[in-house]
C-alpha cells in the first residue's frame, strides 16, 4: 500500500518536473514560487491515496493530482489579493513579491494549466474527471463569494456557515477523493461514499481551523493566535456567540465587532465571552461529530479495511493537528 509520505514524494517530484515557457517570465515565474512553497498537499495525495485503494499502479491519477493541486494553489493566489494577506506558507504573498496585477493574471495562468493537467487524464475517464472539475471550480467560487458576502454581515447561521465551507473548502477534498476513486475503478456507490468522506474530513478540518485560531498553541500553529477575532472574520465559533449570546454579553461583542481595536486586549474579551458561552466544548462536539461522520462514510467503501489504513491515519493527524 502506497504511504502518505510516498504520495507526497510523488506529488513534490512531479511538481518540481512542471515545464514552463522562457517568456514572458513574469507570468509563470508566480506560479513555480507559489508551487514550490511549502505546503501540506493533502489533496493530490487524497487523489494518489483513493486510487490506490483499488489498484497497485496509480499512474493514472498523478496528473488529475496536480490539476487538483494547481488549482488549488490558483485559489490561493487570488484569495491573497482578495483578502489582502502579504504571506502565504510564512513567506510574502504573490501580490506582494511582485504586484496585485501579475498576482491576478498568474493566477488565471493557473487556472489554464489546471485543466490542462487534468485533460492528461485517460480518454475512458476524461469527461467525467473533467465535469467533476468544472462543477468543483464553481462550487468554490460561490463558497468565496458567500464568505465575502458575510463579511458585511452581522448575522450568519450555523446553517450558512457550514454551507459556506463546504463550498470553499470540503468539495475540493471529496473531488480528489473520487477523482481518485473513479481512476482506480471503484463503483458509483464507492465513489458516492469517498465523496461525502471528503465532505464531512474537510467541514471538520475546517471547523478545526477556526478551533486552532482561538485556542492553539502559538508555537506550533506557524501564525498570531486570535488573528481572526482581530479582523472579525466570520468563523464558526464567532457565528455561534452571535447566535448564542444574550443582551450583555451580546452587546459587549457587538462592540468588540465594531472597533477597530488591533490589541491583545480584544482577543482576551472576546475569548472571555467564548468561555462564559461554553463554546471550546460545543466546537470541540462539532468536530467530532463532522469527524465521526467522516470515519463512517469511509468503512462504507467497500474495499478490505486493511486497505484504508493509510487513509484512517491521516484523518486521525488531521484532526489531533496543531498547525
């Protein structure tokens, strides 16, 4: 069985092999920088790991990997101009080593050389990978769209939310998922079931996320610990103390929310007001329960258990994760 460090090696190898015209060298000399940082590529390794469920040889699917991956990376360079964020992986963003321009075209540049990548796919396969693709890109579109939209908003259910990251940030995880599932032969009923294994692995990873931004340990999670409450982004457990919090302590919030206030002292009121709401233990229950869900879907593929072992192992690091 194929490892996840080997799936990684594979993955790191094959992008290190990308070939790109001489000229014009600002265009894709964006695109190898931002490839080659380092990140965790969780998805092409998902793409490499579901195949190899059901076959030795997962050739075929290495390139829909790096379509998967270099995409990724594309959301990534545009969300930076988008949010304005100068680094990316610990070093300075696309638009900030060069300039919101280039940022803007490179990212289309890779968008391009995404689906060129996955029409590497094998003739049997290739209009479905290809309509996967498409239908994938969209969805993360209005997944960003919705999280700009709450921005300006004070009020987001939990419903919303949970519909806004499984847009921007599950779907990408059960595509590669079945990508990788559709390239090793697995029945439809397989590929439904690593699908909403991707699913409910990426709501978790996501709510974890928030988890980590209010309540991991600055050490280990590579960024400031509060970030989010001082930009008063819209995480799930921001969008759970609006909804949970009554008259003061709402108010007391709300005026947290409305100043511009970059200090420390803002995070410690606002964690304060997440204790007093009991919300560690509540998000906590939500991701164990997004996880369990996970867990579940992927022991309904019916391929020997032996053969997920790999898979179970990096959901269970995905989860415990500090980073």
């Amino acid at each position: 069985m194929l490892q996840f460090e080997d799936a990684l090696s594979i993955v790191n190898e094959e992008i290190r092999r990308i070939s790109y015209p001489n000229q014009p060298k600002n265009l894709y000399e964006p695109i190898d920088y931002l490839l080659s940082l380092k990140g965790k590529k969780v998805r092409p390794a998902l793409t490499l790991l579901a195949c190899n469920l059901y076959r030795k040889d997962i050739t075929d699917s290495i390139n829909p990997a790096l379509a998967w991956e270099i995409f990724h990376n594309f959301t990534l360079m545009h969300d930076d101009v988008m949010d304005q964020a100068d680094m990316r992986r610990g070093q300075p963003a696309v638009h900030k080593k060069w300039n919101e321009n280039t940022a803007i075209l490179s990212g289309d540049a890779m968008l391009i050389l995404a689906y060129m990548y996955m029409a590497r796919s094998p003739k049997k396969h290739l209009k479905t990978l290809l309509d996967l693709f498409s239908k994938t890109a969209d969805e993360i579109c209005a997944g960003q769209q919705y999280d700009m939209e709450f921005e300006t908003r004070l009020f987001v259910s939990e419903e919303e939310y949970i519909q806004m990251i499984r847009l921007k940030t599950a779907v990408m995880l059960a595509a590669c998922l079945q990508s990788g599932g559709i390239l090793g032969g697995a029945s439809f009923a397989d590929q439904e079931k690593l699908y909403e294994f991707g699913i409910d692995l990426g709501i978790a990873f996501q709510i974890r996320d928030d988890f980590l931004d209010v309540y991991g340990d600055p050490n280990l999670f590579g960024k400031q610990i509060g970030g989010d409450i001082l930009c008063n982004k819209k995480t799930f457990l921001l969008v759970q103390a609006l909804n949970l919090a009554q008259e003061e302590k709402r108010d007391t919030l709300l005026f947290w929310l409305k100043t511009m206030d970059r200090s420390d002292e803002k995070i410690v009121a606002v964690k304060n007001i997440y204790a007093d709401l009991g919300l560690k233990e509540i998000v906590e229950d939500s991701i164990n329960a997004y996880y369990q869900k996970a867990m579940d879907a992927l022991k309904a593929v019916s391929v020997p258990e032996s053969r997920k072992t790999v898979l179970y192992g990096l959901v269970q690091n995905l989860m415990e994760r500090e980073s």
